[in-house]
C-alpha cells in the first residue's frame, strides 16, 4: 500500500486529489495539510511513501518544507505554476502535475512512483529533462524545449506566442517573465512585444519609411523598435 499525503492551501484542490486518488485501490491518503509547518508535523508522524505537494503555500513553499525533511519522501508536485517545472525535477521529483489535475496524468504519475517505490536506485522511465531546457505550460501539459530551439517569442495579452521546434505555442506567462528565464547573451527584446534568438537571424531589412524588421531562419519577420535598435546591434556585432 501507497501512503500517500496531500499537502495544499486550496480545501477544492485537497479534495479534487481525494476523489482522484480514490480510484488507486493501493493509494492510501493518511492525511492533508494545508501549509509547509503542518505537512512537515504530519511527515514526521506519519511517514508517507509520497507527497502530493503544492508548490506555493502559506509559511513556505513546497521547496521549502522538502529541505526540512529528512528522510524525504517520494513527490509528486500538483501546482498551478509551470515555471517550478526545472526545479522540481532537479530534487528528484517523480512528477510535475499541473491544476486542474488530469486523471490520465495523475494515473501516469502513480505508475511511476511505483516504479521508483519498487526500484529506489533505478531511473525513471521519460526521467527530468535537464535544467538546459525550458518548461512552456500549456493547457493540458508542460513542454520542455532547449533554448537553442526558440526562435522568437510574442506577447499576445498576458499570453505569449512562443515559436520553438517548428511549433507556435500559446502560453499563460507574461513577455517579461519568460525574458527572465532567457539567457541575455543570446535573446534580445527587439520590440515592447517580441523577443528573438540571435542565432536565428538570417537578415536585418530596412523598408522605405527607414523601419527595421528581422528576418528570421524560419521566414518570420519581426518588427524591431526604435529604442531596441543599439541592443540588437551590439549582439549581433553588425552596423545597420
């Protein structure tokens, strides 16, 4: 049997996983809390097999109560927040599920804990990608790409369009958050809503107007903005 505790601020979310985890007939619930203090009180007494553990909560973070646990157990994280997504992995999570929990990926996630639970020093099939990649949360998945893969990215809203791997992909993070998680070295911000790859550029055009564009390897041309002129300039060490 599985001993599982559900730790997460949100009452609904404690028992959304409640009425999933109930169709496990080897998962066990041996209790809930509702911030990092009370889960790590509960670890101690309780010593589950697995946490199914949100990542942002009061009196700490998922991240938090787990450098407070020793032994740790396994974890599965069951957040709302894609960003966590490297981090997690890079503390050995089994899986990184995000709200609202899908019953096929919890199932997912359950298989592989119990390969882990069954063989502690072997890998875990589809094991974390490294922390290179990045983790684009879309509706039903995290997509992880290498940063050598994203072309450009576009604010659409507090949406963002980011172009990667020959895919347009709509996702819920703000432009400025995902410039952050970008290294500046080789992504430049040529416009208030487009950031694009240097090593993408196939060629800088200027129209009749005196307007610059980026021409992308892909075809795409993006709008450069005046204020971003000298900053694009500088990483691709050409004068336009």
């Amino acid at each position: 049997m599985i001993r599982a505790l559900v730790v997460d601020d949100e009452p609904l979310a404690r028992e959304r996983l409640r009425q999933l985890l109930a169709e496990h007939p080897d998962v066990e619930i041996v209790g809930d809390a509702e911030n990092a203090g009370d889960a790590a009180t509960a670890c101690a007494a309780m010593t589950p097999d697995v946490l199914l553990l949100d990542v942002s909560m009061p009196l700490g973070t998922g991240f938090d109560l787990l450098r407070t646990l020793s032994p740790v157990p396994a974890v599965i994280f069951t957040t709302a927040h894609a960003e966590f997504a490297i981090s997690a992995f890079e503390v050995n999570a089994v899986d990184y599920l995000l709200k609202p929990i899908d019953t096929d990926r919890l199932a997912q996630a359950l298989n592989r804990l119990r390969q882990k639970l069954a063989r502690p020093d072997a890998a875990l099939p589809n094991a974390a990608p490294s922390s290179t990649r990045l983790a684009f949360r879309l509706p039903s998945q995290i997509l992880f790409v290498r940063p050598d893969q994203v072309e450009w990215v576009a604010a659409e809203g507090n949406y963002c369009r980011v172009h990667a791997a020959g895919k347009a992909m709509l996702v819920r993070e703000m432009l400025s958050a995902i410039a952050r998680r970008l290294d500046p070295a080789r992504f430049v911000r040529v416009h208030r809503s487009a950031i694009i790859n240097v090593d993408m550029i196939q060629k800088v055009v200027v129209d009749k107007q005196g307007r610059y564009s980026v021409v992308l390897q892909s075809g795409a041309t993006v709008r450069v903005g005046t204020s971003h002129r000298k900053l694009l300039q500088r990483l691709i060490d050409d004068d336009f």
